[in-house]
C-alpha cells in the first residue's frame, strides 16, 4: 500500500516537473470508497467557535455543517440567492405583520421524529430565550414577545413567545411587532432551522453528535480533529445528496489545507490561501472557483469624532476615497478574488436583488487629482493625518491596509500622512469599536446573513442600529428605510433601499472598498463543486467520479 | 546546592594573579592528537615570538585587549559591524530612495535598473528598505542582546555562585517567565504602548530572553567554580567579588557569548513576529524583521523579497559570531 | 540528593500560584473576550452580559481568579469558547506535543552534538565554516520558509512523507516537523558544543589521556565530551518548554493540533481558562526539566554535588 502510494506520488511529481499542473485527484485521498454516488468527499474545515446549536452559529465553519444537516422553511437557491420554500408549503399574511406558515408532509428528522409546526416554535423559543445565550437571539426581536424572554436586564418572564402560536401539527402562525414585508426572505438564515425534541431532553448528547432534518446524518465527531456525515438515505426532499458523504477534516491553517489539496491528500478547499493565489490557477487550473459573495468590507469614519463628523468633512471623506486605488489593490494584493466596491451591497445580489454598479460613481473612482482637490476643499485631513485601524489576526488585512495608505500618501503627495494602527486580537478590535475609541476611520466587515438589500442597509447606517459603529444618521436615510421596510411590493420596496442608498454616497459615512469572492479549489476526483452566496459549498451537488 | 565546604585546592600557583597559565605556548598546536586549534577561519595566527605574559602587571581584561587586536578575525568582524552602525546612522549614504515610496503596480517584481532587488508586494524597493532597515533591526538586536546577556549573566552568575536560596528565588522566578507565552506577553505589555520608538520593543525583548541566558550563566558559573584555582584562591581568602570577576566569570563567560550572537539574530526576528501581531514596530519604521515576514509567506511568488533582508541579517549574526569568537579566544589562556 | 529533589518540587507551589495568577492577569488585562464572540454583527447585550456572568467576567478580578482556583481544585479546567473542556483540549493537545518535542530534542542532541564536536575538533577548516554559514541561513531564514519549503519538497513533489500530519500523530509522521521545529535550537546546540569542545580540547585531562595512549574516540567521547555538555545541557533544558509551547508555525504548517495552536488561539480570543491551564502545565515542564538539568550537572561533572 505504501509502496504504490509511493510510485504513484512519484509518478505524480514527474508530471509536476514536465507539465507544471499539479497531481490531484485518483489518489486515496479522504478515506472514501470507490467513486460514484457512494464517494465521499474530504473537505477542509475550521474548529466552530460555538457550539454547533443552529441559533448560535453565525461564522462560516460552524455554518458548513448546519447547511448539510438542517433544512428550514426555506433555502436561498445557491445559484441566484432567491428564497425557495423548503419546508414551509405556504408563509401567509394579509398586512406584512401576522404570517400564517404551512408546513409540507412526509419532512422528519433523521432519528424518524417527524418535523412539525412545534419543531419550529421550539426551536425559535430555545434560540430567543436569553438563559440559552445564543447568538443570533436578536433574529427573533422582530416576534411579538420577544422581550418576555430576552429581556435588557434581569430574568426572563416567559419561556416562550406570544407571538408563536401553534395551530395544528402542520401550521402556526407568527405576529411581528411591526410590519416586515420581506420578513419570509429572511427565513432562509440557519438560525430558524426546526429542531429534534432529542435537543432539549438530552442537549450534551445531542452536541456530541447532532440530529437534524437535512441530506446528510454526522457519523462522527472529534471535535478539534474533524466530522465524519454520511449520506441520509431516508432523506425525503428534493436536494439529495449526489455524494456518499463528506469527510470534514480540521486545518489550522489554510495553507497547510491546500498543501494538502495539490498532493492529492484532500478534495475541497474553501479558502484559498492568500500567498498561494498566485499559483492556483497553474495549480488546479478549472478546479479554482472564484465567485462574489455576500461580503463587503468597507472604511469606516467615526462620525462620533467631530474631526471627521462635522459639516463638510464629506468632501474630505470622499477625497480619500478617490485616493484609494482599488483596481491596483484588488490586483495586486488580492488576485482578484476581490472586486472593486461600487455601491454598499455585494454583487451576489444581483440587479433583481438591489445591487447597482453605478451608485457610489466617481466618488468610488480612483482620481489622485480630484482627491486631493476636494481633500483641501473640504479643510484638508484633520491635524493632516489619517490613521486606519483593523485588527491583523486574521485575514490579509495588514496588507491591504498598508497598499491603502500608500495609495493615499501618493494621491496626496505629502509625506506619510496615512499610517496604519494594526490591532493584535479581533476582541481588543472590536472592544475599541465598539466603545466608540477610535479616532480615525476603520475597517467594517459585513456579511449578510440573507441575501437582502435591506441587510446591508439597516444594520449598518440606520440611527442607534446595532452595527453602526461610526454613529451614522440622517433622518432622510431612516425615513426611505421604514418606508421600504412596509412596502409589500419587492421591486419598489428595492428602489427606496437604493434611494436611501443614495444617501450614503453623498455622505460617505463609509467607504465601500471592494466585495469578498468566495474562493476554493478541489481535486479531479469531484466535480460540480460550487459556492453559494455565504462561500459556503454547496456539498449535496458534489459529484464523485 | 553546591557544596561550598569542598576541600581546598592545592595553592600551587599565585591565586591571585592573573589566571593559571598553563603550559601551553603558541606553538603548541600539532600536539599529540592534532586536535589543532587555529585562530579560526583558517586565519594563521601571527607566528614567533611570545606573545605571552611580558609586562607584569598587565590584567587578565587588559591581556585580552592586547590579544584581541592581533587578532584577525577580530579586526574583520570590527570593520564589518563598524560598515553596518555607519549604515544604520547614515542610510541616505548608499541609497538615494525613500523607503516608503511605493509603488503597487511593481508589486513583486524582480530587478530593473536603479532598483537592483527588485520590489516587494507593496511595491517598494527592496534595496532601499534593506539599507534603511538596518537601523531599527541593529538597534533592536544588539541592544536587547546586550541588555538581555548583562541582565542574564549578572542575575545567573550570582545565582550560580552563592547558590542557596538566592538561586532558588531566581530560577523559579526564571520558570515563570519562561512560562509566559510571546504572543500574550507581547499582546498584554506592548499594546498597551504607543511609542513609536524601538524601546519598548527592546525591553520586552530583554524582558523575555534574560531567563535563558541566566540559566547558561549559571550552570557555566557552577562550573567553574569547580576548578581548582578558584577553590585556591577560596582558600587563600580572596574575596567573593574578586574571586567572580577574576577567576569565575572569564571561564563561564564562553556559553554565555555564543547564546548571546546567536540570540542577536533571533531577536532581530522575533521583532517581526511582533510586528505581525500588530505590537512590534510600528510605521513608518523600516525593519529587516518585518520585510523578512512579510517575504516568507511569498517565498513561491517572489523569493527575491526574502533574499536581501535575510542576507543583511544573516551578515549582521556574522560579524556578531566572529566578534564573539575573537573575544571568547582573547579570554581563554589556553588558546594563546 | 534525595532532600535536594523534594525541597525543589516544594517550590513547584509557590511557582505555580505564581504563574497562574500573573498569567490570569495578563489575560485579563488583554480585556473582555465576550464582544469578540458574535464575529461582525454587534453583541447582543442581554446574551452578552448573561456569557459575561456565566464566566464570572462581571466579577473583580480577584474573585475571578479565586473562583477559577476552586475550580482547579475540583480538577475543574474550565471551558473553552467552542464548548471543549480544558481538560479534554489539554489531554488531546499535549501527548501530541510531546512527541514532537522529543523528536526535535533527539535530533538537536544528535544532529547538534555530533556538528558540534566536528567542527569544535576541526576549527577553522572548511567544515567548520560550512556549518557557520548553514547557522547562518538557519537563524535568518523564518522557520515558516524552512518548513513550508521542506513540505514542499518532501511531501509534495517527491511524496518521500505526507505533508501533513494526521490526527493521531505518530512518530514516524514526525521526523520532517520535528527537524523544522530544531533548526534554529540545532544552531545553538552545535554552536555550544563547538565552542566548549574547542576550549576543553587543550586541558590538560586530554593531553594526560591522549598521553596515556588512550584511542581518540575514547579520549573524545569520554573526557572530552563530557565535560563539554554542561552548557549544551542546560540549553536544551531551556529549550524544552519553549519547544512545547512555541512550536505554533511548525504546528501550523503540518496541521498539528497541538499546544502551541491551542495556546495562541486561546490567547487569541482571551480564553483564560485555555491560556492559564496550558501555561500552568507548561511552566511544571519547565520546572522539572530544570531540575533534571541541575541533576544532569552532578553526573557530568562529579564534583558538583547536591545537598
């Protein structure tokens, strides 16, 4: 065995020596059978920072598993990001306020409980309900009686909602606070998955080894090493999985993950790692995906700080955002698996969606000239200097934050006025943020949790939202906001977001620097690999050959 | 704990005079066993006549000096840390360029004309940063070095000589220390700073590296202090502070100095580890350091980046272990 | 002897109450670790402030430390954010680590010992600046180069190991990382050696063994290395701990889950359950291979005797 792996990995690096393409797949890589529908599939994995509970996860690795193990009322498709029913027959309202929800027959869970209206209210109760501690409890604040259990301070005074009620095994109906036209889009999120009674009887049991309703069933789980799910062959709905399972396996480093994919060791990676980006198509060839997600990363100004609040700083703000040349920057230090910002959503939208290439116009251009024009105009940087804070554990964010400053010491021309205040743990980051510390703009990532306009909108800019961490606000902007969040009409309600939206690029309370693709790379062996919207992979399409 | 009621060493020779000379003249070499020990480098020895003890008086430091500058590979590692100070003071010498001028369109590439490095991933030139970085990087290393080995081997030596529960207060104090993990010493006491000088960067560095060589000093002094001139010498009733500095330190002193040159070089590296944890130096300081970290990850893509930071710091550690060397052989007698 | 080894492992208490305190301290003092934990949105501040209770974070910090103390007592470690017991993370982590530690040390003692008495015998000839220079490159080029580039070469285009290691981590797996994780100790290990063996190499027990007409190995394995290896042995007792705990590139770069990754990503997100229990077991290492060193020292050198 060792002794043909042996000439075959030689074999292999023959062929790497006289090709330049790298050995992949038809090796005995992920432990998997034979190929066809009982193949399975070894794919890179991170250690979830939570717990695996569906209402507490909302990082991408954690999410991995949720999307092979639970299927909710509905599912984004992956391909256009609209929301399908799944579970759900019919979401009923007459006044974008009271919904009524049907379920489909013949959906259990894979320990053979059948799914029903309980499973939900259950699950949503358990995820609002403080004493839990989870973090997506703020998806339920929009249910009437979401405070009785998720109160500011002190004990709860219910354990459930008033707003969910149970009807019949098949139906339940949910009264919101206030009207939400598109509140049934926002139903795709994991964070509404039903769950199995087994989760509230035996809750460390059931971490050990979760139960859900979805194609694949976990075999195993080592947590820190990695997760073994199979197949669900009892599996009623319609996305089966076209694999035999899918081996998770831990990498504590990307790199080390993709090492592992171009010798043969692993089929899917999900991340390519930044140093290597600019071998991966030489590497994998047509076995690279690079494809928009719903991920922004934006500069953001604290308009708290007078300094950069006060009337007419807009010209400063949108001067250093002329002097940001992001087309280099995407090119050069992301390898183009970022594109350049052109308004405050993400590609992955879609037009239909409220994405619209043309908002931010010159203002997201790259003119050192106008820059530094309406820089002066404006009454220059404030004490003629800019510092950009992010935290560097993760990411490439040291890199592009010193390409940016660059860019803006160039356009400028005088010295080094932009510099760079890296921050060590994402936690001291976060707890500068959000103690409103910081003097000069910095970085704000967003990733929507469904893909809606109004997602990356409200959260971020509307007064007193939670994410508004320059302290944005602007009355006109809240007023078309509430105006489109009561609009039933879904086009109309998208071209208010954008007039609000508008707003936003006269007042550039933030800079939109480019959209995060999703990127992966995986081996001959598999094939209909694709991302969806949240750079997840799509595992049941997966095909093994 | 050593035993200090050993039994007295013979007094043979003058204990309180330089250090015993044994017989061993120059021209000793060829010795049975040819376990031949040269200059170093292949560099001969200056040959003839005794170079040994002619003025009395002379102490065993000042011996040394006398030594030292005969010595070759001492004058060379001089001149080489004296190009590299100069560079540090003076960069604008040999390089006409501004080191935070770049240019992101030459991002990675390799030479051209007026830029003989090539440029790194920002696009800045390679040349122009490995001069200037000289500065942060030599400050960085050599004073932590020196603060980290005066602080160890003072700390260690003294332990390591008078044993007992001062021994004990200091090692333990030393486990500990070696207990704290870089990154959140680095994080809990640098992110606190704001400076943008080396300093801090500096005595965190001493901070962390004084356990390790005050463990080889110790166990060097242990040692030493075994030997039968120094219990002579107890015996004749030298004093403590006489005994260490004339007898006991330049025979422990030889670990001490090749931990030191080569730490020299680790430390110089570790500044980048800070850095890439968003608490070392920070802009607009250059640093070999930082240029070698960021260079590492992009070894695939542009192995030119890491090739002059690392050449320039690998010199560095050169003249470092030459001087070293030179300076260990001054202090031993049975080299001469 | 036998006084001197209990009076030291009396002093484990005091250094461990020491080191957990400070390192608890200095976790502490990296701040609240809880804001972190809901990546890009904003904490919810009722589910924040009840995590915050739950970890006795709302508490001073000298009730949190008292409060985590009791719990070492009753074996108690604590949890990590992902819901892992401390206790599980460490029993996973450091056997792990363990291994890798001894590979590295048995190939700095063998690799760096036997350099070292080469070109300590050998000064000034060409293997002795061959080696200078490979010193060179070992402290200048980052370990991440070092070992990316040996992965490279080894696992992937000649496929003699595989490039990363599996989660059981035996020895055989080991070797390539646990020679990356000793290149730069092995500097320092040959370097020592070089220079005590070059300096004890003209005293006189030599002369008098090599004048007894005794085979030079002899001469040099018995006499002359022995009284080398002080220094050289007490580096390597240094070295132990900051092998274990400092391993997080080499780690990183084969896909080793072991203490070094479990330490930075606890210091990371300011776990101090992960970061004081992983410290407080790395600082006993410390503490009691510096006990063996100090023992290793009477039976290298005969006349240092221990009361």
């Amino acid at each position: 065995m060792r002794g043909a792996t042996h000439a075959k990995w030689a074999a292999c690096a023959v062929a790497v020596a006289l090709t330049a393409t790298a050995c992949g797949g038809g090796s005995d890589s992920g432990g998997g059978g034979g190929g066809g529908a009982g193949g399975i599939v070894s794919s890179s994995w991170g250690d979830p920072q939570n717990p695996l509970e569906p209402a507490n996860t909302n990082e991408v690795q954690g999410g991995k598993v949720l999307d092979m193990l639970f299927r909710g009322l509905k599912r984004y498709d992956p391909k256009t990001g609209e929301a399908v029913n799944m579970l759900a027959e019919k979401i009923d309202t007459t006044d974008s306020q009271n919904f009524t929800i049907t379920l489909k027959d013949g959906w259990k869970f894979s320990n053979d409980e059948p799914v029903t209206a309980q499973s939900f209210v259950d699950a949503w109760n358990y995820g609002a309900d403080v004493r839990n501690k989870q973090n997506n409890s703020p998806f339920f604040s929009d249910i009437v009686g979401y405070e009785d259990v998720h109160p500011a301070t002190g004990e709860p005074k219910a354990k459930t909602m008033s707003g969910l009620v149970v009807k019949d095994p098949k139906t339940f109906t949910v009264a919101l606070k206030h009207k939400f036209s598109t509140w049934p889009e926002t139903l795709g999120y994991q964070a509404f998955s039903p769950l199995p009674k087994a989760f509230f009887t035996d809750h460390a049991g059931w971490l050990d080894k979760p139960v859900g309703n979805g194609p694949y069933t976990v075999d195993s789980y080592t947590k820190g090493t990695g997760m073994k799910l199979r197949k669900w062959d009892g599996y009623t709905g319609a996305d089966k999985a076209l694999n035999g399972g899918v081996d998770l396996k831990v990498y504590t480093d990307s790199n080390t993950a993709y090492t592992d994919l171009i010798s043969g060791n692993l089929d899917l990676v999900d991340d390519i790692p930044a140093q290597q980006l600019k071998n991966v198509k030489n590497d994998l060839g047509d076995r690279y995906i690079n494809q928009p997600a719903l991920i922004i990363q934006t500069l953001t100004f604290p308009l708290y700080d007078p300094q950069w609040g006060k009337e007419g700083m807009e010209k400063v703000r949108r001067g250093i955002s002329m002097a940001i040349n992001r087309d280099e920057i995407t090119q050069q230090i992301f390898r183009e698996t970022r594109t350049p910002g052109k308004d405050w959503t993400s590609p992955a939208l879609g037009a239909k969606g409220g994405f619209n290439a043309t908002l931010c116009g010159d203002a997201c251009k790259y003119d050192p000239a106008a820059a530094k024009k309406l820089i002066q105009e404006g009454g220059g940087l404030p004490g003629g200097k800019v510092t950009l804070t992010s935290n560097v554990d993760t990411g490439s964010h040291r890199e592009w934050m010193d390409a940016v400053c660059n860019s803006i010491n160039n356009a400028i021309g005088e010295g080094p006025v932009c510099t760079v205040n890296p921050i060590g743990t994402f936690a001291d980051f976060r707890n500068q943020q959000s103690a409103y510390k910081l003097t000069g703009p910095f970085r704000s990532g967003w990733q929507a949790d469904y893909p809606l306009i109004q997602n990356f909108l409200q959260p971020l800019y509307y007064t007193g939202a939670s994410s508004n961490y320059g302290k944005f606000s602007n009355p006109d902007f809240d007023k078309l906001v509430d105006e489109a969040n009561q609009e039933s009409d879904a086009p109309k309600a998208i071209a208010k977001f954008q007039d609000a939206e508008k707003i936003l690029a006269e007042q550039m309370p933030s800079i939109p620097l480019w959209y995060q693709n999703g990127s992966a790379g995986h081996s001959e062996r598999i094939s209909d690999v694709a991302l969806n919207q949240f750079s997840v992979p799509v595992y049941n399409q997966i095909t093994v050959s | 704990m050593p035993d200090p009621e050993r039994p007295e060493g013979p007094a043979m020779y003058d204990p309180v005079g330089p250090r015993p000379r044994e017989a061993v003249s120059p021209t000793g070499q060829g010795g049975p066993m040819d376990l031949a020990v040269e200059g170093g480098e292949s560099l001969e020895r200056p040959p003839g006549p005794d170079t040994g003890p002619r003025e009395k008086a002379r102490s065993l430091w000042s011996d040394a000096w006398h030594q030292l500058r005969r010595n070759p590979v001492f004058v060379i590692s001089s001149l080489m840390i004296l190009f590299l100070v100069v560079i540090a003071i003076w960069p604008q010498l040999i390089a006409s360029g501004d080191p935070l001028y770049c240019q992101l369109s030459k991002s990675q590439q390799g030479p051209e004309p007026g830029h003989p490095f090539g440029y790194d991933t920002q696009g800045c030139d390679v040349y122009t940063r490995t001069v200037y970085g000289a500065r942060a990087s030599i400050t960085v290393g050599v004073c932590a070095t020196l603060g980290a080995a005066l602080l160890g081997s003072a700390l260690g030596g003294l332990a390591g000589f008078f044993g007992s529960w001062g021994d004990a207060v200091l090692s333990r104090v030393a486990d500990v220390f070696f207990g704290i993990p870089v990154v959140l010493g680095g994080l809990v006491f640098l992110s606190v700073v704001t400076s943008t000088t080396v300093w801090p960067v500096v005595g965190f560095i001493v901070l962390l590296g004084w356990p390790q060589i005050a463990r080889i000093a110790r166990g060097s002094v242990i040692t030493a202090k075994q030997n039968d001139y120094v219990q002579a010498a107890r015996a004749l009733g030298a004093g403590n502070g006489r005994m260490l500095l004339r007898h006991v330190a330049p025979n422990a002193v030889a670990p001490v100095i090749v931990v030191a040159t080569i730490a020299l070089g680790t430390y110089i590296a570790l500044e980048a580890t800070l850095s890439f944890l968003g608490v070392g130096l920070r802009p607009p300081t250059v640093s070999w350091g930082i240029d070698i970290s960021n260079a590492a990850p992009q070894i695939r893509n542009a192995p030119h980046m890491l090739l002059w930071p690392a050449g320039a710091l690998s010199l560095t550690v050169l003249a470092f272990i030459m001087l070293g060397d030179a300076v260990r052989d001054a202090l031993d007698p049975k080299l001469r | 002897m036998g006084r001197y080894v209990i009076r030291r492992l009396l002093q484990m208490i005091p250094v461990f109450i020491g080191s957990t305190f400070l390192i608890f301290f200095m976790v502490y003092a990296l701040g609240d670790p809880v804001a972190a934990l809901f990546g890009d949105k904003a904490p919810d501040p009722a589910t924040a402030a009840r995590i915050r209770k739950d970890l006795y974070l709302d508490q001073p910090l000298w009730k949190q430390y008292l409060h985590y103390m009791g719990q070492i007592f009753q074996g108690d470690f604590g949890t990590a954010f992902n819901g892992q017991s401390v206790t599980d993370l460490m029993a996973s982590a450091f056997p792990v680590t363990l291994r890798l530690t001894i590979v590295a040390i048995f190939f700095e003692i063998v690799i760096g010992i036997t350099l070292g008495v080469i070109t300590g015998l050998r000064r000034g000839k060409s293997i002795d600046t061959s080696v200078l220079v490979l010193t060179l490159v070992v402290i200048s080029v980052p370990t991440f180069v070092t070992g990316y580039l040996l992965q490279y070469v080894f696992g992937v285009k000649w496929g003699w190991v595989r490039p990363t290691v599996s989660p059981d981590a035996p020895f055989n797996e080991l070797i390539l990382p646990g020679i990356v994780l000793a290149l730069v100790s092995l500097a320092y290990v040959t370097r020592l050696s070089r220079t005590s063996i070059a300096e004890n190499a003209k005293a006189d027990y030599v002369r008098t063994a090599t004048a007894k007409g005794l085979p030079r190995h002899r001469v040099v394995t018995r006499h002359l290395l022995r009284n080398s290896l002080i220094p050289v042995v007490t580096f390597i007792g240094t070295d132990i701990g900051a092998l274990m705990g400092g391993a997080i590139v080499t780690e990183r770069i084969f896909n080793i889950h072991g203490v070094g990754y479990q330490l930075y990503q606890g210091i990371l997100r300011n776990n101090s359950p992960t970061v004081v229990g992983f410290v407080t077991i790395l600082v006993i290492v410390f503490l009691l291979a510096n006990l063996l060193v100090d023992l290793l020292y009477a039976v290298l050198d005969p006349r240092i005797r221990y009361a």
